[in-house]
C-alpha cells in the first residue's frame, strides 16, 4: 500500500515536473522573441539616423538664412529658364521642417564639393514673375506648390542645390507621400486655406513693388 501511494506521489511530481519545464520553455522563446524585437526596432532606428537626423535646433537666424537661401535659388532657376530680361521672378517660402543627412558614404560630398554639412528643407513655395509695362505692374506666370529642397552648408551659409516637387493631378497624394514626412504633410496641405500662401504672395507683391520703384 505504502508503495503504491510512494508510486502515485512520483508520477504526480513528474508531471508537475514535465508542466514546469514546458511554462519555462515557453517563457523563455518569449523572452527571446521580445529581446529580438527589442533589437530589431534599435537596429532599424539606428538604419534610419544614418540616412536623416530631425535638424531641432533651428533658431530664427537660421531660419532666415535658410529661407533666404530657398528663395534665391527659386528665383535664379526661373529666370533662367524663362531667358527673358523684361520679366522678374520673385519667390516667397515657409518652411516647415530641416532634417541633417548623415552623408556616412560621401556621395553627396562628391557630387556637391565644398560643403561641411547637408540637409533637407521641405517648405511650401510662392513664386511669381512680374513685368512692368507702361508704369503699370504685371503678373506673369508663377507657381504655388510644396518643396523638398537640397541644401548645403559652408560655415553660416546655406546654399540650395536641388529640389523636388509632387506631380499633378492623381499623381499628387502619392508623390506628396514619398516626399514629405507624414508629421507635416497635414500642415503643409493646409497651406493654400491656412493663411499660409496668402501671406507668401503678399510678400512677393512687396518685393516686387520694391523692385520695379
């Protein structure tokens, strides 16, 4: 009797035994699996800091200098490509937001030479080019989209290299969304009801007043 009983207890300390060993088997490959996750999540984040890092540290000064910068290069690209001397292309941008490119492999420093640092501006854009004609002011042709702009830096200036626009029509929400961050793509949506681009052509109406004088 005694042993059947001394039977019975080992069987039960067995199966408890076999039990324990399954909920650790398992707590552990779960264990595993989050570490991986963990890991997964810190290497992709990681991927990603090489390509872009968020540019926080953009004060008013360097706003300017970066808005001046877009502007300038908007301007010189129209006239341009226009080749007329009796028109004047005036532009006017808000930005939105500047990220720094980790140029880890150099390519940007080969095909743009002589820049310390790299960044991206993604800013709505005015542009407008005026003529004169019998002492009254005339508008020309111009465009009111969303940028995504190349910038280098040399010491405290930033100088625009190229830039990307999204296509017309059904192209457009695509293109918006390969080229803007999904953090400001609302806001720069809202640009043309917002205010926003009435007060960029009230700013090209007066530079181009100031101009023709």
């Amino acid at each position: 009797m005694w042993y059947n009983v001394y039977g019975d207890n080992m069987k039960k300390k067995k199966h408890v035994s076999i039990h324990e060993s399954l909920n650790k088997s398992r707590n552990f490959i779960k264990g595993m699996i989050f570490v991986l996750v963990v890991l997964g999540l810190g290497i992709g984040f990681l991927v990603l800091r090489k390509t872009t890092s968020l540019f926080n540290d953009v004060n008013k000064a360097e706003e300017e200098k970066i808005t001046i910068a877009i502007n300038e290069y908007i301007e010189k690209n129209e006239d341009e490509q226009r080749k007329s001397t009796l028109t004047k292309c005036f532009a006017a941008n808000k930005v939105y937001l500047v990220e720094r490119i980790i140029d880890n492999d150099g390519d940007l420093n080969k095909q743009y030479k002589n820049y310390d640092n790299y960044y991206y501006a993604y800013s709505w854009v005015q542009e407008t080019s005026y003529y004169k004609e019998n002492g009254e002011l005339k508008k020309d042709g111009g465009s009111s989209i969303p940028h995504k702009i190349l910038l280098g830096k040399k010491g405290d200036t930033y100088t625009a290299l190229k830039h990307e626009i999204p296509r017309d029509g059904t192209y457009y929400p695509e293109d918006m969304k390969k080229l803007f961050p999904s953090k400001i793509r609302t806001k720069i949506n809202n640009a043309p009801v917002d205010g926003t681009v009435e007060k960029l052509i009230e700013e090209i109406e007066t530079k181009a007043e100031e101009y023709y004088k």
